[in-house]
C-alpha cells in the first residue's frame, strides 16, 4: 500500500505543470520569454494579443497586461497557456503545451516576461 502511495505522489509531481515556489527570473530568463512570446514561429502571442512594445499586434485576444494583479497564481496562467480549452472549449487559442509547440520551461519563460508586463 505505501509503495502505491509513494507512486501516486511521484506521479502528481512529475505532472506538475510548475514548482510551487519560484526563484526571481534573471534577465537572460525574461529575455527569453519575450523572444518566444514575440516570435513568428514558436509563442507567436501578438498574432492576437497587444503586448508591451509588439509590432503588429492582434486583437483576438485580450490586451497583456497587469499579468502579475490579473494572475496572481502562476499555475493558473501555465494552465491556461498549456491548454486554454480547458477554460474554455470555443477558444482559438492553440493549446500550446498539449501540442507541444511550446515546452513546460518555454511556457514558464513566457509567463517570466508576461510577469513584466
């Protein structure tokens, strides 16, 4: 019974879309984020959000801003990154972790610069 217990929490761990406590990012990590958020090709977020200093931004979706008042639990943003049907099954937004376009440490290097915002 315990090993199938100890099995159980390795496995909820393993899932985990994000640590439960985050060291500061470091500008290398920010700079990252903002590289995939305003890429064409990986995160690619201004084809429909207004975002900081983006050029040819959309406005599909809502405006990123004020992330760290509008999310104050990170989980919550990864997981609407990872799969925003989830929230919402009529979305247009890709599900960008389940089909992996984007990786857990590249989604969370995203939410790093979001956080900026």
């Amino acid at each position: 019974m315990r090993k199938g217990l100890i099995s159980v929490c390795l496995t909820t761990l393993a899932l985990s879309a994000t640590p439960s406590v985050f060291a500061e990012p470091t500008k290398a990590e920010i700079d990252l984020g903002k590289e995939l958020a305003f890429s064409r090709k990986d995160g690619n977020c201004l084809a429909c959000h207004q975002m900081d200093d983006g050029k040819l931004t959309g406005n599909i979706g809502p405006a990123l801003g004020n992330m760290k008042v509008r999310f104050p639990d990170r989980e919550m943003l990864f997981q609407r990154i990872w799969d925003e049907t989830q929230f919402n099954p009529i979305t247009v937004m890709p599900p960008f972790g389940r089909h992996s376009i984007l990786s857990k440490e590249e989604i969370n290097r995203v939410i790093d610069y979001l956080y900026t915002l």
